[in-house]
C-alpha cells in the first residue's frame, strides 16, 4: 500500500461515519515506557519555554502581587526543569527536549493577550488567565506522568514527578488567590 493511501484508510464506526485511522511514523512509541519518554521530553521542552517567558508576564504585571506569585513560580520552574533532569538521568535517557504544541500554543495566546489589553487591572486579569491555562496543562501532564511512572513502576521517578505536580497545583491556587484578593475586583470597577 502507498504512503498516500495508507493516510486515507477509514473505518466506519457504529453511527456509520467514516473516520480516519492515523498511521504512525516510524518509530512511533510501541511501549508505554516509550510513551512515557516522549511525554517526558515534551515536558522538559514546555518547561524550558516556561523558564524563558515567564519573566516577561511578570514584567507586564501591574499588580505587585501579581508579579511576585509569578517571579516566585519562575524560581520554582527552574528548579522543576533540574528535576526533569534528575527523571531523566533515573531512567537512563538522555535529557533532551520536543515541542509541546500544546505550551508553544499557549504561550502565544499569552502574548496576544499582552498585545490585546491595556497595562493595569484588566490586562493583569488576562495575565491570569493565560497563566492558568498553563498551569492547568501541567497539572494534567504530571498528573498523567505520575500515572505511567507508577504503572512501570518507576517508583523514585513518580516521587519526583509528584513533587512538581503538587508545586503546578500550589501556583494555580496562588493565582486564584491573586484574582479574587484584588485583581478581578480592580479589573471589574
Ligand atoms: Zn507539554
Ligand atoms: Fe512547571
Ligand atoms: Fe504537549
Ligand atoms: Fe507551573
């Protein structure tokens, strides 16, 4: 079967629609530990990208608050991309980094909302927001990477990992704290 074919296969599910079944490249993850891997380089590119534009939301805070949970956060990501590190070294891989689509999308919509809004209240809001969507997706993805460590039983990896998914959970709480002591009251006046 040719390439060209082989990405138009369909199926046809019980409602009858015909949906296109994904060939995988070569190479592509048999294993969960594979898997696992992948999600892990994905991560420690995410995270990376975090360490570089993270100083330029805090930067765009008018609120001191606002800049200091998210200065604060950068401190904590850098330590987050050393423990990666240490996940790495634990498994044997090398650490190396592969785009998160998902973290290179949310990043733009960040800057586009510094691009869309004016300096105070209201752009602080936005801020925010951008900055817990980019919590919320870490909070999955170490949610899911504590799942597979422990599933392989890769034990010391999942303590490592546990420990930043409680840090992303920390930070989220933080910027709803931020929001409701006095940004989203300024920003509504
Ligand atoms: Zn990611
Ligand atoms: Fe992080
Ligand atoms: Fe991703
Ligand atoms: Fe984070």
């Amino acid at each position: 079967m040719k390439n060209s074919e082989k990405q138009n296969d369909t199926k046809t599910t019980v409602k009858g629609s015909k949906q296109t079944i994904v060939q995988p490249v070569s190479g592509a993850a048999k294993e969960l530990k594979e898997l696992f891997i992948d999600s892990l380089k994905d991560i420690y590119w995410a995270e990376n990208a975090l360490v570089s534009a993270l100083p330029k939301m805090a930067a765009n805070a008018t609120s001191a608050a606002l800049a200091s949970t998210i200065k604060e956060h950068h401190a904590v990501t850098l330590n987050q991309v050393a423990r990666l590190e240490n996940v790495f070294d634990l498994l044997g891989e090398k650490a190396e980094g592969k785009k998160c689509e998902a973290m290179a999308g949310l990043l733009k919509e960040g800057d586009s909302i510094l691009e869309e809004t004016e300096p105070g209240a209201v752009r602080d809001a936005g801020i925010i927001a951008a900055s817990q969507k980019i919590e919320h997706y870490e909070i999955a993805t170490y949610g899911t990477l504590v799942a597979f460590a422990k599933t392989l039983g890769e034990n010391d990896a999942a303590k490592f990992l546990t420990q930043t998914l409680a840090e992303e959970k920390e930070a989220d709480c933080l910027l709803n704290e931020v929001a409701l002591n006095a940004v989203n009251i300024v920003a509504a006046e």
